[in-house]
C-alpha cells in the first residue's frame, strides 16, 4: 500500500565534518541526531566513508546506543563495511559507490556490472536481518536487476534533477521528473521500498514528495548547512512541513 506519510532521513555526515576540523568532540553528532528527530526526521542517515573524512567507527556506535529511531548506514561494497554493518545492526544498510577523489557520492551503483559481488554482500547483510537499500539512478535496468538481487529498497539518486532546478534548465527539470516517477512506479510495482535523495533542497523537495510510490527522503547537504543560519531543529521542521504539504496536496 502507498504510504500517506513521507519518510524524512536526516544524513549528519557534516556534523562530523565540522567536528573532524579540529579533532575533538564539538559538535557532537548524537546531539544533532537527537535534535533532528525532537524536530521530525524519522530516520538517522550517516555514510561511513572508507576515508572516515566525517562519520567515524565510534560515531556508529554511539548512534546506535543512544537513538530510538532506525539508523541507515551508507557504506561502499567492501567486506570490511559488511563486517562493520553486521557487528552494529543499523535498521538499513543503503550501499553506495565510492571514489576516494569524489566530494560526495557521485553517480548511482552500477548494479548491473557489480551483480554477483552485491549479491554476496546482500545475502550476507539481510541474513543479519539488515534491510538493504541500494543508491541508483533512476534507470529501469538498474531496478530490475536490485530486485533480482532481492534488495530491500532502492534509494533514486536525485542529483541530476536537483542540478537543473539549480540551473533553472526547464527541458532537463522536465526529464528528470519524468524518469524519477518512471523509475518510482517501476519499482514500487516490483515490489521494491523506493527512497530517493541526493542534493534535495526547500525548493527540490516538493516535486519529490508528490510522488506517491516515493516513502522515504534521504537530506544532509542542505539541512547541516542551513543549521547554520537557523539552527539545525527549524531546518527539519521546515523541511518537515514543506514535504508534509506537498504530499497532501
Ligand atoms: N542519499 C545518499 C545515498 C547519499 O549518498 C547522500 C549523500 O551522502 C544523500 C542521500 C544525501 O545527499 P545530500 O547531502 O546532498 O542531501
């Protein structure tokens, strides 16, 4: 059944930048979690980089100690984040593609090319009882094989259509709404969980929150720094309450 209630997953990962900056505790990445759920996020998001340039070891640890609401745990296909995931048990596992050079998750999973080695790391990760959820583009070869793959969810790498928005590129704005809901009715029919994020904004979210067959929306970037100007519980509130009246709509 689609759910009337959007989900909204706050990604902290640069709490731990800022924190990483001068090596000591402040800010503290478990007091933004829980600010963040006080204000509304449903879900904690932090992507665990092989790197560790943010979220570290023990950062997952204490999230896992101190919040009541389910942790995903981005991470790269590698054996050592499946050992990592299993020894923690976050509620869902989203697995990413990573390059070291890259200053955020690029571009989708190329699940196709990587079938056999994500199907080892799926089977190893759901046998713990970790949901997975794989990032894609919002390409129907890529759904069809995440299914194939008994994935969880798919999380729709909203990134192509946010940078239009941005660019004010009204034919590609177009496009990529037409594949994102495409892409999202594909996979609901599939029988797939579909989320979607990457580079949502107060403008971007709205479009994304009308599509039904979309139950989660995964926002970092954009909330940590508008903390800034408003302080990090009235950036998800008005995230909150943007998604809320456009999904009602
Ligand atoms: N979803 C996934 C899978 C991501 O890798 C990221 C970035 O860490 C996000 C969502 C959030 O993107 P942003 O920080 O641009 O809101």
């Amino acid at each position: 059944m689609i759910a009337d209630k959007m989900r909204l997953g706050i990604n902290i990962d640069h709490v731990a930048t800022i924190r990483n900056a001068r090596g000591g505790e402040h800010p503290d990445p478990v007091k933004a979690a829980k600010l963040a759920i006080n204000a509304g996020a449903d879900s904690i998001v932090i992507h665990l980089r092989e790197d560790r340039r943010h979220i570290l070891d023990n950062d997952l640890i204490h999230l896992m100690k101190e919040i009541d609401k389910p942790i995903t745990l981005e991470m790269a296909p590698t054996n050592e984040m499946v050992n990592i995931a299993c020894n923690n048990s976050p509620q869902k596992v989203c697995i990413v593609p990573e390059k070291r050079e890259e200053r955020t998750t690029e571009g989708g999973l190329d699940v196709c090319t990587s079938f056999y080695s994500l199907q080892k790391y799926i089977s190893k990760l759901k046998s713990n009882n970790i949901d997975v959820s794989l990032f894609i583009e919002p390409d129907i070869n890529q759904i069809n094989a995440a299914k194939e793959l008994n994935a969880t969810a798919i999380e729709l790498h909203t990134g192509e259509y946010c940078e239009a928005l941005i660019r004010h590129n009204e034919l590609k704005i177009q496009n990529e709404l037409i594949r994102l809901e495409k892409a999202s009715i594909h996979g609901y029919n599939l029988g797939l969980e579909i989320n979607a994020g990457h580079g949502l904004n107060y403008a971007s979210v709205a479009s994304m929150s009308k599509i039904k067959e979309i139950t989660e929306l995964n926002i970092g970037h954009f909330i940590i720094g508008e903390s800034l100007f408003i302080g990090i519980e009235e950036a998800v509130r008005e995230m909150r309450s943007l998604i809320d009246a456009a999904r009602h709509n």
